[in-house]
C-alpha cells in the first residue's frame, strides 16, 4: 500500500517493459473502489475511455512514448472506506499510428433515438 493524506496529490506512472521503440502508451481507463474486487458496485471513474472524469485529473508529458504519467487527488468513499484501489487499463499502439486508440483521445459513446 502507498499511504498518502487526503486532497494530496498522487503521481503515477505507467512504463511498457519494450525495447520496441515504435510504441506508446495511452491511459484509457481508471477506476477507484474501496473494494479491490469489485471495480462496479460502488466506482469512481477518474478517467473512461480516454474522457476526464475528475477534474484533479492531470497528466505529465514524457520523452519516452513509452512512459504515460498522470496524477489525480487522493479522496476517501463516503468516510467509511479508508483504503482506495486503483485499477487501470491502457492501450499500447504503433507510434504516429493516427487512427489507433492511443491517438483518439476521448471516446463519447453517442446516445441513440428512440422511436415510437
């Protein structure tokens, strides 16, 4: 466990073990819980498919593609729930691949008409 106090500031980064240099790396999804089981019942979203959802949320430039750093506030659930759980998902893609993931930024899912 990492133990910070809360409204601090946590620096994170994430590093591809790849001696490919034609890759990047992108953070797509973070989610929080206080269960580190269960990343659905009781969430929060920090960033979802590559859209912001807290607004601490931050990231840091890296000379390395193969480096994504990031940072967001430390929080607590609803003061009955001191340990939070972090769990991440990031894609990987080919460098100045324009049309992949890593290059697409946030993904909105648009919502669809009903009809009568």
């Amino acid at each position: 466990p990492y133990y910070i106090d809360l409204n601090q500031n946590l620096y994170l980064e994430a590093y591809l073990h790849s001696s490919d240099p034609n890759l990047i790396v992108f953070v797509d999804t973070c989610v929080a819980s206080p269960d580190p089981h269960d990343f659905n019942t009781l969430a929060y979203d920090i960033i979802k498919n590559g859209c912001v959802r807290d607004s601490s949320y931050a990231t840091y430039y890296s000379p390395d593609s193969h480096i994504a750093r990031f940072k967001f506030n430390a929080f607590e659930f609803i003061r009955r729930h001191t340990s939070v759980y972090l769990q991440c998902e990031l894609a990987v893609c080919r460098l100045h691949d324009y049309s992949s993931r890593c290059y697409r930024g946030c993904i909105s899912r648009s919502k669809r008409q009903t009809s009568s």
